[in-house]
C-alpha cells in the first residue's frame, strides 16, 4: 500500500499532509527537516512513523499537533486545515484534538491514566513519540497493546512515533521517512492477528 496512491478523501482522513515542508535555518545552512511530503493517515488507525534518527520523524508529529508550523505546504487534521491557524487559534484547537501519550518508561499506571483521559476528552487523534523507548520487550508490547485496544475497542486514531521495529507487527501500517522524504507506507506485520487476538480476550 502507498498512501499517496490510496482512494482515500479529506473526510475519512484523520491527518493530511500536502506537499509540506520545513526547513530549518542553522548558521549559513538550511536543514530540510521534511522534502515536500505528502501523505494521508485513515482514521480510525494505528500507525507508526519510523526513520533513522534525524530523518524528520518529530518534525512531522510537531507539525500535525500544530506545536512547528511547515514552511511551504498544507496539514489538515480531522479535515481541518491547520497550517493557517494563528498560535491561539491552534492552542485552542489543540486541547480539543490531540492527545499527547508521553513516555512511559515503567509507570503503566501513568498510561492508563493518558488512556481515561485520551477517551474522556475524545480527542481527534492521539500522538506519541518513542513510546516504547528504552522499555524491555514486555513492557513494550504492554505498551502497544494498550495502543491497539485505543484503536479497536474506542475508535482511536494512533500516530506513534518509534524506531522499534518491535512495534511494527502491531500498527495497520507503517510510514517511512528518510532524510526528510516519504518513501511510501506498507502494511503492518501480523496486525489483524493481535486485533483478533485482542477481541477476542476483550
Ligand atoms: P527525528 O525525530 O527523525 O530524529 P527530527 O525531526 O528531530 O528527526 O529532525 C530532523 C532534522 O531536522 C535533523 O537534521 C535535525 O537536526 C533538524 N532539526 C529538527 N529540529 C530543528 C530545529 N529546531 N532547529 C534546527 N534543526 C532542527
Ligand atoms: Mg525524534
């Protein structure tokens, strides 16, 4: 699957990147964080961004929570347009849309205290960055399973943002970032087992 390529429209999209790039400024340089990226994330899905260190990954999360802003392109989540909020346009749009999932280290209790908020609030989409971080695999396949059961029993939009390819067979799907440059989205491991496997136990 390439999610350029996909049949998917604006409404049945949780987030919409189109032609979006930033650039950053350091000294006489110009880092480009993102190279003209153009992508679409389905509701009601689990996926995760993944990228060699430096390869745009938070740039991108940073942009969809509306906390960076692109220096050419446009960002629509939920099928609202962002990238041309003003900052208290996009503080108040924040609160209501996003849910920032921390790093859990071990406080799994702390997650299921991010997971009763994520569903009283009802966020749009929930975002999470290096979730699984420096957790031993146990801990990270709690963590992923918690994420999926988001997903399947409450209708969750999940972008996680990770280097573990020990979450990659959990996610519907998994999007690539290199230098900066999309290079296509493929489908996720054995991910409709662990939801079958999950409903089921549910
Ligand atoms: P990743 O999360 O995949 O490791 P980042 O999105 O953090 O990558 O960074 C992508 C590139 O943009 C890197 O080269 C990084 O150094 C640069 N970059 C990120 N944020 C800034 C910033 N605020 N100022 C300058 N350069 C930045
Ligand atoms: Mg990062």
């Amino acid at each position: 699957m390439n999610a350029t390529d996909d049949i998917t429209t604006e409404e049945s999209s949780a987030v919409t990147l189109d032609h979006v790039t930033r650039t950053y400024k350091r000294d006489e340089f110009e880092v480009r964080a993102l190279d003209d990226v153009t992508l679409d994330i389905p509701r009601k899905s689990f996926v995760a961004i993944m990228g060699p260190s430096g390869s745009g990954k938070t740039t991108l999360l940073n942009l969809v929570t509306g906390i960076d802003h692109a220096t050419s392109g446009r960002v629509a989540v939920g099928g609202e347009e962002i990238s041309t909020m003003n900052e208290r346009e996009i503080a108040a749009w924040r609160a209501r849309h996003i849910g920032l999932v921390f790093q859990f280290y071990n406080l799994i209790p702390v997650l299921t205290v991010a997971i009763a908020r994520a569903i009283v609030t009802d966020p749009t989409i929930l975002v999470a960055d290096e979730p699984t971080g420096d957790l031993d695999a146990k801990s990270a396949e709690e963590i992923l399973i918690l994420l999926t059961q988001l997903k399947t029993q409450f209708d969750k939009t999940i972008v996680m943002v990770t280097h573990d390819p020990r979450s990659e067979r959990f996610v519907d799907a998994v999007y690539r970032l290199d230098k900066g440059v999309f290079t296509g989205a493929e489908k996720g491991g054995v991910s409709a087992k662990a939801t079958a496997a999950l409903q089921i136990s549910a």
